[in-house]
C-alpha cells in the first residue's frame, strides 16, 4: 500500500493531535512539511515527524507556493484562520 503523504499547516493542539495517529501507522502516513508560526511547536511536528527543515514554514504561504507536494492538506489553524489556506490548498488540488 502506497503511504499517503500529508502536509500540516496549523501545528498546536488539533494539528497535534491529528498527527499523532499519523505517527501511530508510519507504514500508512507521512508528515513531509508543517507551517507553524510558533518555533516549539513546529520543532515538536518536525522531530515527531522526521521532517527536514527545508520543510518546516513559519507560515503557511511559503508551503502552499510550493505547490501540491502532498496527498492531502491538514488544516488545523484557529478556526477564524482556515479560510485563505483551505482556498490556497483546494485550488492545488489537496485533499482537506
């Protein structure tokens, strides 16, 4: 089975806590990018995940302007922020 490869935009504690099953079932999933203005955060996603640090943003425009290098986008900002990355993602074609 082909692991699904998944990009993080939003690391505290929902983006946390949807990667943690992720790292529960490496054999399924792969965390390859994270986009987290918070350093402690975003260090915390890049260890659990094995991320390189090419692949670790302080935003998440940077990531998205990479364009579609993952199967699915987890967006897992404060709610009020979902908008503009869910659109910038959608148009790439992610899955959410």
């Amino acid at each position: 089975m082909k692991k699904i490869k998944a990009i993080l935009i939003g690391a505290g504690g929902r983006g946390t806590c949807y990667t943690s099953y992720m790292a529960k079932m490496p054999e399924m999933f792969q965390v390859v990018a994270v986009a987290e203005p918070i350093d402690s955060r975003r260090e915390n996603i890049r260890k659990v995940h094995n991320i390189p640090e090419e692949m670790c943003f302080t935003d998440y425009k940077p990531l998205l302007e990479l364009g579609k290098i993952a199967d699915l986008a987890i967006i897992a900002t404060m709610d009020r922020d979902h908008f503009e990355p869910a659109m910038m993602a959608i148009d790439l074609k992610y899955d959410l």
